[in-house]
C-alpha cells in the first residue's frame, strides 16, 4: 500500500509519519523530494527558491518523482510505503505558482509516476493563525519564505485538486491533538491489523 502525506509545511505530517514509524517499524517511510541521492540534491535546489523559472522548478519536482518512483516505489510495491508529500504537492505547487493546466500537469505526473499513483491519500488542513505560530518558531526555507497566503493557496489548491482525483482521502484538521490525529489516521489506513 502506498500512502501520501500531504499538506503544507508546519501542519504536522511529519510528527504523524514519525509515531506510525514508531508504532510500526515495518512500514516504509520515504519523502518528496529527499527520497533518493538525487532527490536530497534537487531538494536543496528547490529549498533555497533560486530557479527563476517555475516551468523550470516544475520539471525539478519531476525529475525527483521519476528517480523516487524508480528508486524507492517500484521495489517496494509489497510493502506498506508512507510518502511525506508527493505528486498531489507538486501539482497544487505548481498551480499556486503560475496558472498551468491541471490535466497537463496530471499527465506529467502520470508519466513519472509511471502510472503507479498512491492507494491513499491524508491531506492536512491548517489555519492561517496555526500556520503564523508555526512558521514564526522556526528557520525558513525558501518556499516558505513566499509568505502565509502563498501557502494557503497552495493548500487550496491541494484540496481542489484532490477533490478532482479518484484516489480516497482522509482529510485532517491539523489544529485536532498529536493523539487525536494519529487515531484518526490509524482507523482511516487500518494499521491496527498489522500488531
């Protein structure tokens, strides 16, 4: 089974992804981009927000999501695989940047997925106020240093696109307690069956 975590940055993906790993061991965690040694270098690039091109920064994330698939996804098909973001991120960042098609970028995606598209996806929800607390207690990175409303839009656009997707979601109030969430999304995925 492979899962997607989505959301944008601070609205706790990573904190969920960390007590699943705890919990269940035996589950594949992975990130976009990062996943690969490919991936770290594009990541790095990408964080520090200097491509002036946004077709340009575009086709970095596909790049990464080529190598990750090949690298990671396809040779792990039998395993249960939890993605920190992934292809429904690229495409709302992509959308939030300049005023793509969705069924281009769809195809796009298609083509470097190699139609290998997430069984589940767990997109988290955060207010503007959660977002300002958040962002204000740490170091920025370059895309979100782009400001508050970039990355609202950019959740926005998250949920319109999935909403246009025939893959099931769970959607999270990312303000809910660490614990809350996490029962939520034990239920939703039906982990429980693996102890």
């Amino acid at each position: 089974m492979y899962i997607l975590f989505e959301g944008i940055d601070t609205c706790g993906k990573s904190t969920q992804i960390a007590l699943i790993k705890q919990r269940y061991p035996e589950v594949l965690i992975t990130k976009e981009p990062g996943g690969t040694e490919f991936g770290k270098k594009a990541r790095e690039i990408l964080l520090s927000d200097s491509l002036a091109s946004k077709r340009a920064e575009l086709l970095l994330f596909l790049c990464d999501r080529a190598e990750h698939y090949q690298e990671v996804l396809a040779v792990n098909k039998d395993k249960i695989v939890l993605s920190d973001r992934g292809f429904l991120s690229g495409i709302a960042y992509a959308l939030a940047n300049e005023d793509f098609d969705f069924d281009t970028l769809i195809s796009l995606n298609t083509f470097a997925l190699s139609s290998y598209f997430p069984d589940k996806i767990i997109l988290f929800i955060t207010t503007e106020e959660t977002l300002k607390q958040r962002t204000s207690a740490k170091t920025l990175d370059g895309i979100e240093l782009r400001g508050l409303d970039y990355l609202l839009t950019v959740q926005d656009k998250m949920q319109e696109s999935l909403s246009r997707l025939d893959i099931p979601y769970l959607l999270i109030d990312a303000n809910d307690t660490i614990e809350t969430i996490h029962q939520q999304i034990i239920t939703y995925l039906a982990l429980s069956s693996l102890n």
